[in-house]
C-alpha cells in the first residue's frame, strides 16, 4: 500500500467537492500510484515512462485566452492568441470541476520565477499522478515553511479525461487549454500532453512580466560562465536548445523560460527541464543522459520487454521527451538567476543550408531575427512535407506571447544596447547543400564556435575578420578556433553558386514575406536589420 501524504487541503474554494485529495506527494509516491494504476512503467534504470494518449505535442489552435478587462485591449488577438468569451469559460469550468469532483486527484502547491521578487505562486491540480510528478519536477519547489504560509496566485486545473462538446462549449474540439487573467486560472482538458501544463504559465508569465514587472520574458536556455558571464540560447524545437546552454563548463540557469529584469539581472522560471530525447545518446549529450534517472519522466518513447529505451524509435512520434528537476544536472547554478548577459545566441535549424554556421548580428538585425523566430521544417517531420519548409514564430515562441511581436522586440532591442549584448545567429541545420543534399552541421563544430564566442576569441575580432554575407548581410567570421574554415562559407561548401544563390534569395524572400505582418508596428531600425536584397 502506498504511503500518502496525511496533510490535508480544501478544494472547495475551486468548485471541486467530495473529492479524495492527494496533496503535495514526493515524486516516489506518484511514480508508485501511477505504476499500481497501469498509466505507466518503469525503465530499467527505475525511470517512469508513460504515454500521453492522443496527443504527444501542443495544440496551439486549440489555446485560448478569455477576453475580459485585463486582457481586450492588452493581447495581439490573432489565429495564436484566440479569443474566448468569458460566459462560455465559466459554463465550462463548472464542468470540469463537477467532473473532477469526487474522484481521486492530486495536487500539488509551487512557484514560477527563481528570483523572489518576481515569483508567482502556483497551485496545481491534476487528474494524473503522474501530470502531478511533472509539475514536482518543472516548477520551483517551496520548503515546508514555505508551504506553510502559502496562498496560490494561479491554479492550474489539468483534467486530461474530461471532453469538451465543441458545440455546447465554445471550443475547436474536445481538448483546450485557457487562460483566465482575471480569474489566474489555467483550465487544461481533454490533452495528456503534459506540456500544457508548464506552456500554460509560462504564457501567463508572458503577459504579466512586460505588463507589470517592466520584465522581458524569454523563451530561452541560460547559462554562466566561471567568471559571472551569462549567455542565453534562444531557438525553437529542435535547434539546440537545451543540448547547447548544457555545457560542462558552464553552470545550467535554466533550459527554457526565462525574464530578464530591469535590475539586469535573469532568471530561469522553472525548477527542471523539458528535453527532447530523439536520438539521444550518451556521447552527444551526456549531461542530459545522466539526468535520466529514477524521478525523471519519459513521455511517449519505446521501450522493450527488458525495459531498454530505444530513443532513435519515433513509432509513437518525433516529440519524445523526458522532464527532470534541474537538480539532475550536475552543474547548475544555485539559485537560477544571473547576471546581464554578455552574448546572446540565435538558433536556428536552417534545412535550406544557406545561413552562416556561426554569424554576428546588428541591433537591427538581432530585432528581426528575434521578430522572424526562424528554423525550418524538413521533408518527413509533418504530412505533405516534401521539401525543407520555412518556419517563422515569433521571438522564438508566438504561440506564448499573448503581446504583440514588436512588443518585445523592442523590449529586447533596449536591453541589448544597454548591456552591449553580443548577438550572434548559429546555424545547427545543414552545411554544402539543402537537407537531403547536404549534411547536418556536426555539433562537436557548434560547440566549438559558441565557446570561441564565449571564450572571447570572436568578440575580439576586427571587421576585417568578417565577410558580410551578401543576401542576408549578417557578419560571418572568416576563421574560428577548432572549426574547419571551409564550414564558416555557406556558398563554398555548396559548390555551386548559382544553386547557392537561387536557394539563398529564395529563403530571404520567405523572411520579407512573413515580416510584412509585422512592418506597420516595427520601427524603423527593426525594418532595417532584414536581408539586403530582393531576387527577381
């Protein structure tokens, strides 16, 4: 029989009733129930793995924000933020939590924001153990003195078995996820992605930050160096990430979300990571393998009768992942917070293999490509892709900003210049060809070019060491340590000019053409920072 918490809370604040609740259970507790339930396994290295059901990834049209006082005339009301009508948000809360009501449910009372000044606290509630183990493992965990004086800003209510009826309650189909500003209340039904779960705060975040806290949220990794130097990593799934910010040599702030404050200083907003695990491997990304260990979660992988993980297996689906608490890590940086950083880095998968590996950027520039939020699909990755497939969302995560785009732009465009940022674009995507022609850039590469930039051998350089590409106009280095020079020339590795070039103008169109919705708000500087040419 498993041992529960004896402490005992009232949900009766949240409409929930005669419900048996378990609250804030150690994650050895909710990795029992959910293997005495059958809603998961163990590996053979005692790590729970489990399958989220129908959906292994976000619904993103199926994310709605309430229109009310706080948000109408706040939000970029847009096909990413969607507006919902806060009579059918309250007919549907009441279903869910009729719904939740007298059953078993977990809940689970953390914060968001290492820095305290900015730390929103959090009360999560969840159908699932193992949606609750999560939450133990992605938010800050209070001390026992800390919970005894707690009092939740935001709920977050996860009912991943409870189906919307689209007709009757205003939604696309049977699951959302809703934002509530006014009432703090993060409603998450019918999807047992559990990323919902952290996306829903950190979108909360995204809001509150700007608006209140004159605070620049980010969705980024950081990372410090001995010496104090911070570094972010910006980048969309499948960039890098996480992979990169983990370094031996740099101590972990965090792998994801991130604010950077007025105070100049920046903050991770979780207590773990979120890590893709498609063809990981000790070697490549050691740091992340060892973190896989008992009290980490595996979602959606294969595993054998032997309980082996076959992570190169993607028969359930590509977005394979695993959520840690940060504590997993070896070298991380207690508490999460740094200070101003002295390089930024822009990541993007370009599967078009025209973009630089390692280039630096303008202010201008740096504002666009925050803007354009760029990477690429490649042939394989979605239905009907057949080629590689431009990727833009805005300040490397549009469906998390309720804001305008230009908003933060801008936001971070300040910063930048007041702390004399570095910003340097990195190309992780492919190298003398498109993808099926060309080769993925090898990481031991990419590696080497952040820690020339890090180390200060780039930053040092004249713009005599640079070459200024000549449709996208960023600076490329002519040379970096432990890096072949032949690599730092995207049109020598092709071989072939005129298919460079054709290929290049083809995908700088692509930008200009997504960044039309976005000229009538960007200010002149930020039009200025896009590529330098036109082809006909």
């Amino acid at each position: 029989m498993t041992h529960l918490n004896t402490k005992t809370i009232s949900l009766n604040d949240l409409g929930i009733k005669n419900a048996t609740i378990r609250y804030q259970l150690t994650p050895d507790q909710l990795q029992q129930i959910t293997i005495e339930k059958n809603q998961g396994v163990t590996t053979d290295s005692e790590v729970l793995a489990i399958n989220t059901g129908e959906f292994t990834g976000r619904s993103p049209k199926d994310r709605f924000i309430v229109k009310d006082n706080v948000t109408k005339d706040k939000v970029w009301w847009s096909d990413i933020n969607i507006p919902f009508e806060p009579e059918k948000f309250d007919k549907l809360y009441d279903k869910v939590v009729a719904y939740l009501s007298d059953k078993e449910i977990f809940v689970r009372d953390s914060y968001a924001c290492a820095d305290e000044n900015y730390r929103l606290t959090i009360r999560v509630v969840n159908e699932y153990p193992w949606s609750n183990m999560f939450a133990y493992n992605m938010f800050l965990r209070p001390t026992e003195e800390e919970l005894n004086n707690f009092t939740p800003e935001w709920t977050v209510i996860n009912a991943p078995g409870f189906m919307a009826n689209p007709s009757e309650d205003g939604t696309r189909q049977h699951n959302f996820a809703i934002l509530n500003f006014e009432k703090k209340i993060a409603l998450i039904g019918g999807t047992g992605y559990t990323g919902e779960i952290k996306k829903g705060i950190f979108s909360a975040l995204n809001f509150i930050l700007p608006v209140y806290k004159n605070t620049l949220p980010m969705h980024c990794s950081a990372n410090v160096g001995k010496e104090g130097d911070t570094a972010i990593f910006f980048g969309l799934s499948g960039t890098g990430k996480t992979t990169l910010s983990t370094d031996p040599n740099r101590s972990l702030i965090g792998d994801d979300e991130h604010g950077w404050t007025a105070e100049n200083t920046v903050f991770n907003f979780e207590g773990g990571c979120y890590a893709k695990v498609i063809n990981l491997s000790q070697e490549k990304e050691p740091e992340i393998y060892n973190a896989i260990k008992k009290g980490a979660i595996l979602e959606n992988v294969i595993i054998d009768a032997n309980g082996h993980v076959d992570y190169q297996d993607t028969s359930i689906t590509q977005n394979t992942r695993v959520s840690y608490p940060i504590y997993h890590i070896e070298n991380i940086k207690i508490p999460s917070i740094g200070k101003n950083p002295k390089n930024i880095f822009f990541l993007t998968a370009d599967a078009f293999g025209v973009l630089p590996p390692i280039s630096k950027l303008t202010p201008s520039q740096a504002a666009y490509h925050f803007i354009s939020g760029y990477t690429a699909k490649v042939a394989g990755t979605e239905a009907g892709i057949t080629e590689p497939t431009p990727n833009f969302s805005a300040c490397f995560g549009a469906p998390f900003m309720p804001l305008h785009p230009t908003k933060y732009a801008e936001m971070l465009s300040k910063k930048m210049k007041e702390a004399k940022v570095n910003v340097w674009l990195i190309n992780t995507g492919w190298s003398g060809g498109k993808y099926g022609v060309g080769r993925r850039m090898p990481l031991k590469y990419t590696r080497a070019m952040i820690s020339a930039v890090l180390d200060g051998h780039l930053g040092d350089y004249t713009y005599e060491d640079y070459h200024i590409h000549s449709v996208f106009g960023v600076a490329q280095p002519r040379s970096c340590p432990g890096v072949p020079t032949e690599l730092l020339s995207p049109r020598a590795t092709w071989n072939n000019d005129e298919a460079y070039y054709e290929t290049a103008f083809k995908l700088s169109n692509a930008f200009r053409v997504n960044f039309k919705q976005y000229e009538a708000y960007a200010n002149e500087e930020i039009r200025r920072g896009g590529p330098q040419r036109y082809a006909f």
